[in-house]
C-alpha cells in the first residue's frame, strides 16, 4: 500500500458517500445515471470475484464489500425506493450502455492475462470502469445544470483513477511491479474522459458559479 | 514472469 493507492481509495469513498448523501438527502436521484450505477454495480460484482478465495487484508475485503454493497443499494435506491425512483431522469437517461458491456466483455476476450474465468472477468471489469461513466456525463450535458452534490461526485469519481495512475508509476520504481498494461491503459482512458468535465469544473469553481457543462 | 500476478489492488 502506498498513499497513491490509499488516497485514490478514500477519494473514491468520498465519491461514493457523496452520491449517497445526495440520494438520502434530497430524496432524489435527478442528474444521477442509473445506468451508470448499474455498470459500477457489474465493474465490482465481476472484479471481486477473489472476495472470497483470496484474502490481502482486513482494509482490502472490506473495501471490497462496501463497493459491492453500496452500487448495489444505490441501483436499489433509483430502481426502487418509492420516493428516490419518481425523480429519475428516465427520457434523459438513454445511453444503450449494453453496448459498453458487450464491447468490454468482447475485448475482454481478446485481451487478457491469462484465458481462466477470473482474469478474463477481472480484465472485462477494468475496461467497463474505464466508459461507465459515459451514460453519467451524457446525462450531465443533457440536464444542463448540475446540483453541487452531483458535480462533487463525478469530480472525486473522475480523480480516484488519477491517483491509481500516480500508485502505478510509483509501484513501477519502488516494487519494480509492473502494473499490468490493461489497468494502465484503461486508467489513462477513464482519466481522460473526465478531461472536459474536469475543465467545466474547475471554470465553476473559479468563477464561483453554477456548473455549466454545454449541450 | 512466471510469478502468479494478483490482483492485490481495489
């Protein structure tokens, strides 16, 4: 463990509690995608597979879980909490992210460590992470204004990575562990669709004014 | 490297 590692962990944390907070606060999902939800609720189900066969630590199974668990009430809340459900943005919401999970699995298959169910799963995981995004960012541009707590959330989701490509490159020098080029690659790509987002934020946050992201 | 590579990281 490294304080790349372990920054990008909490920043992702942070991500999660945000989104959780605006859910429970607001008692609304607006702005959210559910279809993102659902490919991070697929991303940990298919990455975690060694939850059980293979232990690293009590910090490690345990972030684990709250992963798992908290895609999985999240897409829960939105789907069906009477009163959370009512605010989705379902005719905003139509990234066909089928497509997402297809192409990822499909070059999953092509591309992997080794050909055995886990690696193939756990490479098929890091490629879906690295475009579930695209249905959120999507629905961003369509809502138009962004509420704080949503803008809070894409902005630590979109960080989280950053700080794993920072953990790799150290990774590489300290432990000579050559991250394994999947996870750097798909990395740089899922850091690099939050570019545009990231610029919209930081112009936001420096005028002091509402996230704008344009049409 | 023949060593098994997991994955140790989240």
């Amino acid at each position: 463990m490294n304080i790349f590692r372990f920054s990008g962990d909490m920043t992702h944390l942070i991500s999660i509690l945000v989104l959780l907070l605006k859910i429970y606060a607001t008692k609304s999902c607006s702005g959210i995608s559910l279809k993102t939800q659902e490919l991070y609720a697929l991303v940990f189900l298919t990455r975690y597979l060694n939850l059980f066969t293979e232990f690293f630590s009590v910090y490690n199974t345990v972030m684990k879980l709250v992963f798992i668990g908290s895609s999985l009430v999240i897409v829960w809340y939105m789907r069906m909490h009477r009163v959370v459900k009512l605010s989705y943005d379902k005719e905003l919401d139509t990234f066909r992210h089928y497509f997402l999970v297809v192409a990822s699995f499909v070059l999953a298959l092509l591309v992997h460590e080794k050909f055995t169910f886990q690696e193939i799963f756990w490479a098929f995981s890091i490629y879906l992470e690295a475009i579930a995004i695209l249905p959120q960012l999507v629905l961003l541009q369509r809502s138009g204004n962004v509420d704080n707590l949503t803008g809070q959330y894409v902005f630590f989701l979109g960080s989280y990575r950053a700080f794993y490509i920072l953990n790799w490159i150290y990774r590489y020098f300290t432990e000579n562990h050559f991250a394994r080029l999947i996870s750097c690659i798909s990395g740089l790509v899922q850091t690099a669709l939050y570019a545009d987002f990231f610029y919209y934020y930081f112009i936001s946050w420096k005028n002091n004014k509402k996230l704008q992201l344009p049409a | 490297d023949p060593e098994v590579k997991v994955h140790d990281e989240l």
